[in-house]
C-alpha cells in the first residue's frame, strides 16, 4: 500500500476531518479490513452510530474512494481514517485476493480504460496530521470534588428520569383502562389519534421508546382483518401491561430501559461484561424496514447462526431519519460471512452489534434445523422469557404456501395436510405459490408469518 500521513494531510477537506478522522484509527471502530495488494486497494466496513457498518473503499493508485456515509464532506472521516490505519498499521489489513462485490461495483462505475492516477492536493495550508494527532490538552483537568459534583448530577438527571418514566407508565394505565372502558370496537376504530395522544405525552416523560412502540400500534392493527383486529388489539394492549409492570419490579433492568425509555450505546454494549459473545459463520436471511409515524426508519437485518446446534437469530437493528433517504447496508440477504457478535444482554438474546468481521464463510444448509421439532414450540419459549415483545424468529419444516378463499396466504406443513398451518401477513409472489419449501426462515408474532427466505430445491429463495 502506498499510503503515507502526508498524503492523508493534503487529501483532507479541513483540519476538523483530521481530527475526526484521529479517533477512528483504532481497530475497535472497524469489524473488517481488507487489502488487494494486487490491485492496490484497501476497503473496511466502519462502527458509525448504527448496528449497520458504513462501506469504506480507497483507491491507493489514484486516490479514489468511496463510502456510503451521509457526509457532505469529501473525502469523509471514514475514507481519512480507513488511510491512516493503511499508512501507520498495513499489518491490520487482510490479505485477500477477491475484491467484494460491493467494491467491484463501485471500481466498475469509475475505473476508465487507460484512466490516468490523479494526484493528491499539493497544499496542505491549514491542516496538519501531527495537531490531529495530539491529545487535546484544552479539557481542563478534573479535580476530585469536580468529579464528585459530575457523579452528584448523573445520579439526579438518572432518578428524574426514572421518575419521570414511572409518571409515564401511571398514565399508560389510566390510558388503557380507559379504552376498555370505552369499548375496543370503538380503540379499534379511533386508534391512530387516540395512540398519537398518548405517544406524545410519553415522550415529554422520556418514555421514548414506549412511545415509539405505541405509535406504531395502529399500522400493524390495520394490517390485520377487520375481525381479527379486536383481538390483536386486546393482545398489544397486554403486553404493554406487562412491560409496565416488569419495569416497575426492575427499573434498573437493561432490557427493560431499553424498551421503555432509551438504548445503551455501541461502547456501552462492547464493555458490558454480562452482554454475550459468539464467533461463528452467520447468514444474512432477510431485512425489515420500516418506515415509522415519527420520521425515522427502522433497518432490522435478520442473521442465522450457521455453526449453532439449534437455530440461533441476531438481529442488527439500525434507526435513521427516513428524511436521509434509502441508506445502503453492509449486508444484502443471502450474504455468509463468519463474525464475532455481541448480543445486547436480555431475556432472549437476539440484537446484536458485530464487534469484528473475520471473513466470508462457505455456503450452508440449515435445512437441518427445520427437524428441530414444533416449529412454534420457540415461540413459547420467547413469550414464556418475555411476553411483552412481538417478533420471534422460527425456522419452518418442509412445507408450501397456498391462498385460501380470500386469497389469502398460509403457510402449510408438508407432513400432514390437516396438521398445521399459519397465516401469512401481505402478498405473495405467484410463483411461490405450491413450490416445495424444504424450510423456511420467518418471524412469527402470534398472529401473522413475516417470511425471510426459503430453501427448496430450486435453491434459495429471498422472501423479505
């Protein structure tokens, strides 16, 4: 790699990309690292705020880059830094002879025939490595009773809102009792502005993601059939019941925090010394994207343990403003790739941050886990854990999808034609109709499959 500081330097929009690019030269920030010493690039997949890495690629032959962070500026501190780590640790990159088909794509739309290397910016005025590179020695130093007076305010700024958040949860209460009051034909009907009222209010008592969730609410009632719809409501309303209780039993709970109120950041999970770790060869078996009532979009991209005895999910759960527009992950359905990941401590572990990035794995068969026996027999297990959550993933056995009078969709065991069958939510496509599925990946909320991929003897089939 031809990479020194000084081209790093002139490179450099402004002095403050330098010093941003400064804190992502640690290897923590960066899962993957790859080099084609033939080629002369080097690529990584950077930890930005979100379970999804940014794509990062350099050129070390013409200076070109690319990286699917939103930054205005170019190159961003992602490219900057993915360069300081070629040019002070070359040692961290692997060596690898296949480019990724995400970096073939990006050479394929800018490399010409006979394009000639563009040089480097030969000023660097204003913009220095070594003042990027130094300490800031303008924080003043913190003395004991400083200290004290910090740790004093975090305890209250915490108590106020845990008291806040029990303020909250009181009047979820009331809320509720009072749409069973009121009927829920009549919840059913007048859900939206009554569960926009109620998300707002728990908003100005730091309930945010409560109140994320019961904003959302309406959207997967109306996704049902009218007559099923009092029932799901019944059933969201219980949970919601249930959380507001355990929460108040431990209010100090991660998981449960993190479901009321706000979510641990990545270096809080990455130094947790409860939160699990498993290295393993995972498959990308589908992606949820959802755009929420509050102006965000919600990225859940659904892995499969491939090495695992029994069938064993994570989840990568990203949130952007869906303002920003379709962001590009770092994973498409389908992908295999072997990683360590650290699982945010719960109940049912299932979400998840990927710590390192260690390479592609060979291509699987989890066919096998479909022999596991009652494929709902998981989704017990998940509520028995914690019945206030919704989504659990399954692995189905052998089976078809078939419409019913209604055409609607249903999944049906292949074993036993009156054995069981599940209601699938939205459409399918017509040729998956009848084809035999030798198992399928879904996520199942008791009420509705949400289908993730399928493998059958025409291969596999991505369903999300």
């Amino acid at each position: 790699m031809q990479l020194d500081l000084k081209t790093i330097e002139a490179l450099a929009p402004d002095q403050a990309s330098l010093g941003a690019a400064a804190k992502l030269t640690k290897r923590s920030n960066w899962p993957r690292l790859e080099t084609n010493e033939q080629l002369g690039l080097i690529w990584g997949e950077c930890q930005g705020s979100g379970s999804n890495p940014y794509r990062v690629a350099f050129d070390t032959r013409d200076h070109g880059y690319k990286c699917t962070c939103p930054s205005r500026k170019f190159p961003c501190k992602h490219i900057l830094g993915l360069m300081w780590i070629g040019a002070t640790a070359p040692a961290s990159f692997a060596r690898v002879d296949q480019t990724p088909e995400w970096v073939n794509d990006w050479l394929g739309r800018r490399r010409k025939p006979g394009q000639q290397p563009t040089q480097a910016p030969a000023s660097s005025e204003g913009k220095s490595i070594d003042e990027a590179s130094r300490p800031d020695e303008s924080a003043p130093v913190e003395d004991a009773a400083a200290a004290e007076r910090r740790e004093a305010a975090q305890r209250r700024r915490a108590e106020d809102t845990r008291s806040a958040v029990s303020a909250a949860l009181d009047e979820l209460d009331q809320w509720i009792a009072d749409q069973l009051r009121l009927g829920l034909a009549g919840f059913v009907d007048a859900c939206s502005e009554r569960c926009r009222r109620i998300a707002a209010r728990l908003v100005d008592l730091k309930a945010t993601a409560l109140a994320g969730r019961i904003d959302e609410l309406p959207a997967r009632l109306m996704a049902l059939r009218g007559e099923e719809r009092p029932d799901a409501a019944i059933r969201e309303l219980g949970k919601l019941v249930l959380l507001a209780k355990a929460w108040r039993a431990a209010p100090d709970d991660a998981e449960l925090k993190r479901l009321v109120s706000t979510s641990e950041t990545r270096d809080q999970i990455l130094a947790n010394p409860d939160a699990v770790h498993v290295e393993s060869d995972w498959e990308v078996l589908g992606e949820k994207i959802v755009t929420r009532r509050d102006g965000l979009v919600s990225h859940a991209t659904w892995l499969l343990d491939l090495k695992s005895s029994a069938p064993r999910f994570a989840v990568l759960l990203d949130f952007f403003p869906a303002s920003a527009g379709k962001r590009s992950g770092a994973f498409a359905p389908g992908d295999r790739f072997k990683a360590r990941l650290v699982f945010y401590p719960s109940r049912n572990p299932l979400r998840a941050l990927v710590a390192e990035r260690l390479g592609d794995a060979a291509p699987g068969n989890w066919s096998d886990f479909a022999r596991a026996g009652d494929p709902l027999a998981a989704y017990a297990s998940f509520q028995d854990g914690a019945p206030w959550l919704t989504d659990c993933p399954i692995i189905l056995p052998a089976g078809a999808i078939a419409l019913d009078e209604k055409d609607g969709a249903w999944w049906q065991a292949a074993s036993d034609p009156h054995g069981i069958a599940l209601p699938v939510a939205g459409s399918v496509s017509q040729t998956l109709l009848g084809l035999d599925l030798a198992a399928t990946a879904a996520l199942w909320n008791g009420a509705r499959l949400e289908l993730l991929a399928s493998q059958s003897n025409m291969g596999r089939l991505d369903l999300s």
